[in-house]
C-alpha cells in the first residue's frame, strides 16, 4: 500500500501523537509506504481566503469559481497542491484525529475546505439526466480507501444508538459519506477509542493492539456500503432515493447504506 | 434583546455577508441591542495550540487541562475571552455561514474549539448518582438563544429525509445538539437558503423577507425539544435514553427530541 496519514494534534506526546507513530512504524515494518501530512507540525493555514487563489480570486471574491479558476490553471497555493499531490499517490488515507465538539479539529477542517477544490473533489464530471456529476462512488479519489481513527473523550454507551450523543456511525456519517464518499474514496469503518480522557497504559496496550490488527487490515476490510449516486439507486436531479429500495427500519442516513 | 452575531465568510459582498447585514439591520431597527463577531474581518486565529493557555499550558500539551488552567486564572487570551464576554452579554446568538463541506467552515469551527473552553463550556458542574454535569439543557449559557442561519449549495431535495446528503436536521445535529444544546443554549430551527450558489435577485428578495420574518421572531419561536440530561430521561452514567420514552418510529438523533 502507498498510505497517507492526515494527523491533527498539536501535541507529538499524545494519544494521537501515538497511534499516529504506530500507524506508519506498524505499515513501514509491513513494508507499505508511508507518508505523513502533521498538520500542526506543518502549521497549515486552516482558512480559506483570497490568497488560495491568487489572481484567480474573484472580486468579490466568490469561493466556488476562485477554486475552480486556480485549480484548473495550476495555479493552486503550493500547500495545497502538494496535498492533493499526497491524496492521488496514495492508495490508502488514514486520518488521526480526536473528536472535538463531535467533529474533527478545526485544523482538520481547514484541510478539507482547502484542499477539496473545485474540479478537484467537487464539481467533477457532467450533469445531464443520467448523471449528476461525478461523486458518491465516482471521482478524483475513486479506487482508494479511507479511515478515520478518531479519539473520544467519553464513554462508548454515550454514542450508541440511545445515547445522547447519538450513535457514533451517524455523527461520523457527514464526515464519512459527505466529505470521504463524495470525491469518490471507499470508506473503511472508523477505529473509535472511547474514554480517551481517562486512558491508562494498559488501556493503550489494547487499544495499540486492536489499531495494529485494523492497520494491517486496511487492504481486505470491507467498506461501508454507500450507495453509488449515479447508478440507479437515485431519482435525478432530485437525489431522492427511490422507493422501494430502502432497508425495512433504516431511515435517515441508514438509508444510503445498502442493504 | 441582546443579539450577537457569529459571522464566518471572506467576502463582505457575499450571500452571507448580505444576510448578516440583514440582520445587524433589521435587529438594530426593531430596537435590539446588536454587536458582531465577524471572524474573518477579525482574522480570528482557528487553530488551538499551546499558545492559547500561556503558563497554564500543560508539557507535554493536555488541552483540557490546561484549558481548565487557564480559564480558571482568567488567563486565556484576549481574543478568547473576548468572545466568552459577549456570549454572556447576549440573550440571543446568531450564526451565519456556508455549508462547507456539510458542516461549519474552519474558522467559526476553530471559533468554537477556542472559545468553548472548559469550566466555560463543557466541565461545568458535578457529577454523581443523579448528574452528569451541567449539560444538555443546563450549563453556562442556559437562558439564552441560538440559531444558524446557513447558506447552502444544493436544492433542497437533496437535504430531505430520502435526499442522498441526509436531512438538513441531521446533519446539523452534531452542531444544534452537540455543540449549542450542550452548554445550555436553546436552539431555534435553522434558516436554510437553498441553491446559495445559484440565487439571483428576486431569489434574494424572498430569502431576505422570509430572514427578516424569523429575526423579528427570535423571542417567540419554539426552540427544537431537545431532552434535558439530568431530569430523567436517561439512564446515568450510561446516558441511554431510558426504555419507554422513545417516541414511535424516531431513531437516532430523531431519540433525542421530545415528542
């Protein structure tokens, strides 16, 4: 595998910082490539603004066109383009993060607005009556895999299906299927390690254990059955699924899972 | 009412940036006390790092604690206590964004990770038999108010029970119940501008009229029935919803409101 890790923690001594090191020693030592994007050792710019553009930035600026002027020229700030760069050499995406305010770290997101460019993750193929562009199973990064490895700070019966969190598949769901899925990378099921807060050093032995056998997993787990947007599961251009091809009890984001 | 606005766009000329002064307007007009956290004009730093908790700082980097640290000497730094002084001052707190990426862009996220501090926000009150701190209902900010007004690419179709993004309220759940539920504040449904990229100007006309109609009844709209945590209906610790209260045919996030 050509893996690339996507790390979000300010601290090199921390959980994070740990399975982070675990992840590239334990796929180096399985003779994988490993490359790795610290995202605070990088202090990556996590705001997107005009000077992402640079004489392509609209005025005023206007994000979507800006993105789509710089990127089909080139013309991309270079931290961006050598991510994407990271992104299509790579088979597999690992991403290490800990759960703040139940989405990623601003860091994180930053990333995301900035390197999923138009033309690039979004706005990627024809729209006509068959098609409605290319994403949800088609585009850029399709034929590769993600994961996300996240850490949360409270305890799994929070963020199960009664809990008040609410279950972790569906606050991960925006994430997996709506940043993930839609440039077209496969989605592998998350490695969550709850009580991050609380962790001790045999919590971390079987919790190094259980990343270890998810990482040398990578290439023959199954990933999460999204439904493919252009293929018929799909009214278009309302996007609406069809019915009768919901699973009997699923609703809501459980209905663009197959069944 | 004492209104704040949270505003999070690059572009002053912009859909959200009409819609912010939209509301400055409108508010200011009905005889509403207004001030606004316009985070990119205020080059709002989106990053947490060590530098946001100063001596307080933990070695190697612990953010909890050492946000802890820092709130409690009154130590956090300016910008962020800043933010905290007006989220006390206002009864009522506005958000206006763009949908990136089916979530909040990176800064007003990184607002949110700052800002949100321990003792502050989350950490607030005891836990034993009968509470799990002050959240969920109660906290810091209980009393006051919060809605997003978002901007968004797609139709709504797209965003509808069987759309392929997922209902509006669910995917913003992780924000409504997550992150503005959590420290206490009541949330208004949200005010959703479809098809943002391609509005022209009578669309405008209409998202400006039906904008208006919701700020000027900011004090009287239903807030989303969100359940309290500590007044019964879950079990504590384990914070499962208790057997019996689910409301027929809801699950998921949809548990979590009342009926």
């Amino acid at each position: 595998m050509k893996t690339l890790i996507v790390h979000a923690h300010p601290e090199p001594h921390s959980l994070n910082g740990s399975l982070k090191d675990l992840a590239v020693s334990t796929l180096e030592a399985a003779g994988h490539e490993v490359r790795v994007s610290d995202l605070y050792a990088m202090n990556w710019k996590a705001v997107v603004d005009a000077a992402d553009f640079g004489e392509h930035a609209t005025s005023p600026l206007r994000v979507v066109p800006s993105s789509a002027g710089a990127y089909d020229a080139g013309a991309l700030t270079l931290d961006v383009a050598a991510e994407q760069e990271k992104l299509l050499w790579a088979d597999t995406v690992v991403f290490q993060f800990p759960m703040w305010w139940y989405t990623m770290p601003a860091i994180l997101k930053g990333w995301v607005d900035r390197v999923f460019s138009f033309h690039f993750a979004y706005g990627v193929g024809v729209h006509d009556e068959t098609r409605y562009g290319e994403r949800f199973g088609e585009g850029t990064l399709q034929g590769r895999r993600a994961i996300l490895s996240v850490t949360v700070g409270g305890p799994e019966s929070h963020y199960t299906d009664r809990g008040i969190n609410g279950p972790i598949q569906d606050l991960l769901f925006p994430i997996h299927h709506g940043i993930l899925y839609y440039p077209g990378l496969e989605v592998l099921p998350p490695f969550v390690l709850y009580g991050a807060d609380k962790i001790t050093g045999s919590d971390f032995e079987d919790a190094a254990k259980a990343w270890t056998e998810r990482l040398l997993s990578l290439e023959t787990t199954e990933p999460i059955a999204f439904r493919r947007q252009n293929f018929g599961d799909y009214e278009i251009p309302s996007l609406r699924l069809k019915e009768g091809l919901e699973v009997p009890g699923r609703k809501s984001f459980g209905l663009h899972v197959r069944g």
